[in-house]
C-alpha cells in the first residue's frame, strides 16, 4: 500500500489545498478472465448441405416380430382354447385365408385379411364353432330336463302347438343394435286345427280375407303396428283370439236369410238337394223308412261348380256324380 501527498492551488482563492489520497496495490498476480472462445472467429452456418458433410446416425434398434401364430398352430389344435369367446378380428390368429373389400377395377382381388378394416369392423362368429358348440351342449347338458314325451315327431308337434311363431333379428354395424324390422311378428296356423263349424269357418275366412291360403290351408297373420315385438306378438294373439270368438257368433238375422242372400252357394238350403231327393224316391210316398237323401258327393260336386266356377274338373266331377245319381251307365 502507498500513500500520495498532493498540493494543489485553487485559482479563486489562491490558497494551497492538500489532497491526502491512498492507493491499494497487491503483490498476487491477477488472474486472466479473459474469454479465449472470443478470440476466435464466429462459426459458420451452413445451410446447403454438401454431400462430404457426414453426421453420425443413431442405430434404431429392430425388434424381432414372430411368425403369425396361425403358421405355428398344430393342426389338431383346440380352436375353442385360442378364440373362446366373441372379440374383433385377428388376421394373425385365424388360420384362413380370407377376403374382404371393395375392388375399383373389375378384375382386381379384393384385399386380404391382414390390415383389412372390412373383416375387422363386422361381428364374426369364429367361437361358435361346431365342435365348440357341441362341448358347451355337453356342458350344459346336465341342467337340461328330458324332451317332452309325446312329441318325438313333427306331426306331434303340430297337433299340441298348431300356431308357428316367426321373428327375425338382425346383426348388423350400426352404432344402434335395434333394427325397426326386428319388431316384426308373423304368426301362422292352419285352419282346420281350430275345428269351426261350416258356419263359423265360413264367417272366419271372409274376416279374414287375403290372409288365408286355401291351397295349404294356412292362415297368416302380420303385427308390425307396435315398436317393440313383444306387444306385437300379443296383438297377434289378440287378434287370433277375436277371430275365433267373432266367427262363432250367430246373429238373429242369420237364421231369417233367403237364398237369394247367401253370399255362397249353399247345396243343403237349395232347391237342387230336393229335386235330387225327389229323383231318388220317385214313386215313394213320403214318410216311407226307404226314402233316401241325396248323395254328400253329388251336394260337394255342385257346391264345387257354383263356387269354384265352370273348369274342366269340377264338369267332370259334375257328370260323374250325376250319371251315378241317376243309375245309368258310362
């Protein structure tokens, strides 16, 4: 350390001023805080890339992907182990070469199962195998109660339930599992299982109009007026029901109808059965135990021309039955 005197003379007063000042001074030697990296020049951006510029890469690393696992499957495998229950589509697991898509040109294959969204996007069925659903039938067979006796055959089956109950469900990709046609109830019988009286069955037909196939003897009955299919099955029923009961109903004014207002020809209320007889008990007084009535086959042959209309059979049945009323010869 040093100490400086100093004297200096103020011009104004003239008068001698002394300035005692102090320096400090270390023996250490100073330590270069100089940066070196600015001594050097600014580096250079190149932004066009020269084909000797080389840049170290880094390896990716490959991760061995197995074989499909339907190429390493046995052919004796238990399918029922490798797809046990309902799920998406796996192409590497089903060992089938399946196809599925749209094709632009015409002559173009569709695509295949791998990465194909068409067969991954549809339900499948491939857990229902045949032998699977035969090991879940033996499964479940032991909270089964034995078949009904007494209907071993279809027959049997029709004469205890007569009416067939039809529906339809559908499986489709939609986001709405409903479909509106699921609703639709069909149910069919044949008329005769409802034993009607000529009477009745003849009101029955005429309520039930073009729903009635006279070839097969089978009435159809369509409900689709509900929007579920239980209550359309019960409309159904109901009207099935209202049918039965209407057609057996007699009026009061039914008895009081003429021939002339019979809405078919009718051969029992007709003139023709009493010329018939007549022909039959000719020269027989009446109340005689060997008057005879007229022939079932020869009412059911006219009955048959009337209604039916004039056609080559119902003649030929009109003649045969009438030459054998007569009692003459062909």
């Amino acid at each position: 350390m040093a100490s400086i005197t100093r004297l200096v003379r103020i011009p104004a007063l003239q008068l001698p001023v002394r300035i005692v000042g102090c320096r400090w001074r270390s023996t250490q030697q100073e330590p270069d805080t100089r940066n070196h990296a600015d001594d050097e020049e600014f580096r250079v951006l190149n932004f066009k890339q020269v084909k000797t510029q080389r840049f170290a890469r880094r390896k990716m690393a490959r991760v061995e992907v197995p074989p499909p696992r339907s190429q390493q499957m046995a052919t004796d495998q238990d399918w029922g182990a490798v797809w046990p229950g309902p799920k998406t589509f796996v192409p590497a697991t089903v060992p089938l070469q399946l196809r599925q898509g749209y094709v632009s040109k015409k002559h173009q294959v569709s695509p295949g199962k791998f990465a194909n969204a068409e067969l991954m996007k549809i339900p499948n069925f491939l857990h229902l195998t045949p032998p699977v659903i035969k090991q879940q039938c033996e499964a479940l067979k032991q909270f089964c109660t034995p078949w009904p006796k007494g209907l071993e055959t279809e027959e049997k089956m029709k004469q205890h339930f007569p009416v067939d109950y039809v529906s339809s469900d559908y499986c489709h990709a939609l986001p709405t599992i409903r479909n509106p046609l699921s609703r639709i109830v069909t149910i069919q019988l044949k008329v005769d299982t409802l034993k009607l009286n000529k009477h009745a069955k003849d009101k029955f037909l005429r309520l039930v109009g073009e729903r009635y196939n006279p070839d097969t003897d089978v009435l159809t009955l369509v409900t689709d007026r509900c929007p579920l299919k239980k209550q359309n099955y019960d409309y159904a029923m109901y009207l099935l029901t209202a049918l039965y009961h209407e057609s057996n109903v007699v009026e009061p004014w039914e008895d009081t109808k003429t021939e002339a207002d019979m809405e078919y020809y009718d051969f029992q209320r007709n003139v023709s059965k009493v010329n018939a007889e007549a022909i039959l008990n000719w020269g027989k007084a009446e109340g005689e135990s060997s008057r005879q009535e007229a022939p079932v086959s020869y009412g059911t042959a006219v009955e048959q021309l009337f209604n039916d209309g004039e056609n080559e059979y119902n003649l030929q049945k009109y003649k045969e039955q009438t030459v054998q009323l007569l009692g003459l010869t062909k």
